[in-house]
C-alpha cells in the first residue's frame, strides 16, 4: 500500500515543472474553489455510514452497509442539485468566480462518486486488499497527471484543471469498483427497509458525529479558500493552495498508508478487549521518523526549490511553503487521531474539538477580512490554529487509546 502511496504521490511531483508551467496561480486559484465546494458536499454524501463498514462485525451487515452507503449517495446527491445550483447563481458574473462558476454544475456528480468510491474503498480495505487500494490510488495519480498535462497543452487553463479533476475522481470510482466486483458481496437479498433502519440506528454516531466532525475539518480546511476568494486575492490563493501540496506531500507518500494499518489493526485489539494505545505509540514514532526529517529538510530549501521546480511565476510559494513547514510534522503526527475518535466510539470528543478549533479559526479569518487586513494574515491565522487543533488531538486521543471502553475517562 505504501508502495502504491509512493507511486500515486511521486507522478504529480515529477510533473510539477511542466505542470507549474502550464497553469498560472490564478488557475490553481479556480480549481482550489471548486475542490473545496466538492469536498464539503463529498463528506455528506453517505453520512459516514462508510466508516462504520470496517467496524461490522457481520460480512452479511457489511455488504447491507455497501448497499445502504448507494442509497444514501443517491439521495445526496439528489439534494446537491439544487444547492449546487444556488451556488451558481449567487456567484452571478463576478470575474472571481469565472472560470469555476458553470463547472459547478457537475457537483452531484462528484457528490454520488465520492460516495460510492468510499464505501468500496472500505470494504476492500476490510478484506485487508491493501496491495489493491496502493495500485489503484498510483493508477489513479497517473491519470490525473496526464490529463492535467494534456489540457495545458491544448491550452484549456483553469477549465483544464477543473474538467481534468473531476474525469478523475470519475475514473478512480470506476477503478475502484472493478475491483470490488472482484472480491464481491457475498450476494443476499436486496437491502430491505426494516435492516436498513438497524443498521441507521446501530451506526449513528458516525452520522451524528464522524460526519459533522469530517465536515467541520474539511471547512476548517478551506477557509483561507473562501477568504481569500472573498477578497479577490487569487495569486495568493493558487500560491498558497500550491506551496500547501507540496508541503504536504510526505504524507501523501506513506502517512495514509499508515493511517489505514493502524485503523484495521486498533480495531482487532478493541474487539479482543485491549487497549491499542501500544500500537498508537509505536504509530506515533514511525510517523515522527518520516515528518521530522521532512520538516528540516522542506524549511531549508523550500523558497528556492519551488521557484526552480515550479518557475519564476510562483516565487511566494516558496516563502509561503516556509510558513507551513511547522504544519508538517504536527500533521503527520495528528494523523491517527481521527482513527482513534472513531475506532474507539469517542466521535463526540473529535466533534467538540474540531467545531471548537473550527469556530475560533473562522471568527479570526472573518475578522481579518471584515477589518481589510493583508490578505497573507489570512494565510497566518490559519496556520497558528491549524497547529493548536493539531496539538490538541494529538494529546487528547493519546489518552482515549489508553482505554476499551466507550466512554470518555474524566482525566482525558
């Protein structure tokens, strides 16, 4: 799975010249609007009732939980047509939102993709295909990256990136179920009404709680997105947006990889009755091996790397892959933290930390815009929160691996 990780992360970087080249900041401005719309719609898409497939104890709920996550993606992206299309129309002519505008359109689309590739990607990642997700996801990267190449080529700028983006995603979820055909779902009747209704109401905190805490991040996310769209500060945006890839691309690399071992392997010592907080430790100094080098390395050379491997049009995304540097290291060690909320049942604590990080970090960036302050504050506070949250996840979900109840100790 690292392997494919490996693969799937190092295509895009050894295209990043000629890519950097193609596209200006402004049209990565334009694709980071539309990514962000697509990902806060995406994560509503099946509830999170996706997550709760590994957790199943039961192959027979496992494949009603495939067929449930279908239904619940149909019908969200049902309900995505009209917002989508408020969306557009609230946008009006505005020349900031040109190039995004119309594509948004396509949202459900993405909406019922999103939601299908994930509840198959959860049920490959419970027959432990780890191999298999690692082959798809580099198959996928190398496809985005030709695409993305090709309509620079013939000259499609920001509307290349876009409609590269979503043929993508589109492909990845038919990737994804060709294998999933392969391993199959055990067969059994048609998911009826009465089961479906067992399965809502024996896996809610992931809708209740999972889903609203995945939502609350991917906004806190994108909030220097919104803002900095708010302001018309587009260069900024794609610069920032760009230098944000590239920082993070070690996790990309082999973090997920880790991640997704350590979420099937802490739910196996939860159901023989034993704390994972081993396991959570030795995940921790695996990932702290490969995000401190990266961080030391990146805050030396970033200003003048990016502006060779990129070019001369993205000079501040060197300094601003500086500022996010810091971000690196503590990322990567947060990491299993979202696995630890809901491996252990403790969705409600991630919720409250997250909408409280969320919360303060949206008043301070609305602040920042509202007071006309320089568009870079933007990028500041969200960093300076960002590492809070990070922080504080990492030190509260140590403490909850600590224990295989489904309560929350009073110390923690």
């Amino acid at each position: 799975m690292s392997s494919g990780q490996v693969v799937a992360a190092l295509a895009p970087l050894a295209a990043g010249p000629v890519v950097g080249r193609l596209y200006p900041p402004t049209d990565y401005a334009a694709l980071a609007l539309y990514m962000a719309l697509a990902g806060l719609l995406g994560t509503v898409s099946v509830l999170r009732y996706d997550k709760a497939i590994l957790a199943e104890r039961s192959e027979r709920a496992a494949t009603s939980l495939i067929r449930l996550c279908a239904w619940l993606a149909l019908a969200t992206a049902a309900v995505s047509v009209p917002i989508s299309a408020t969306i557009v129309v609230a946008m009006g002519e505005s020349a900031t939102y040109g190039a995004t505008r119309w594509w948004l359109l396509t949202l459900p689309i993405l909406v019922l993709s999103t939601g299908l590739s994930g509840a198959m990607s959860e049920f490959l990642l419970r027959h432990g295909a780890f191999g298999m997700l690692g082959r798809l996801r580099a198959v996928s990267s190398l496809l985005a990256v030709s695409g993305s190449i090709t309509f620079g080529l013939l000259g499609f700028g920001a509307h290349g990136l876009i409609a590269n983006y979503t043929l993508a995603s589109l492909a990845t979820t038919l990737l994804i179920h060709r294998q999933f055909r392969r391993i199959g779902t055990g067969g059994g009747a048609p998911l009826r009404e009465g089961h479906a209704r067992v399965l809502l109401r024996r896996h809610k905190p992931f809708a209740f709680y999972t889903m609203p805490t995945e939502l609350i991040g991917m906004a806190f996310h994108n909030l220097p997105v919104f803002a900095l769209s708010v302001v018309g500060a587009l260069p900024l945006l794609g610069t920032f947006v760009r230098a944000r890839q590239l920082v993070f691309l070690p996790i990309q690399l082999v973090g997920s990889a880790i991640l997704n071992v350590f979420r099937a392997s802490a739910m196996e010592d939860l159901r023989a009755g034993r704390s994972f907080l081993p396991r959570y430790d030795k995940t921790l100094l695996s990932l702290l091996a490969i995000g401190l080098p990266s961080m030391m390395i990146l805050w030396l050379i970033a200003p003048t790397v990016v502006v060779v491997y990129l070019g001369p049009a993205w000079v501040e995304a060197g300094d601003i892959a500086r500022w996010l540097t810091p971000l690196l290291l503590l990322r990567i060690l947060a990491m299993p933290a979202g696995a630890v909320f809901q491996v252990g049942g403790w969705q409600k604590a991630g919720f409250r930390l997250h909408s409280c990080a969320c919360a303060c970090g949206a008043l301070m960036i609305a602040i920042a815009v509202i007071a006309d302050m320089p568009a870079h504050s933007i990028v500041a506070i969200y960093v300076i929160i960002y590492a809070v949250l990070c922080v504080m996840s990492l030190a509260r979900a140590r403490c909850l691996s600590a224990f295989n109840a489904k309560s929350i100790p009073e110390h923690c």
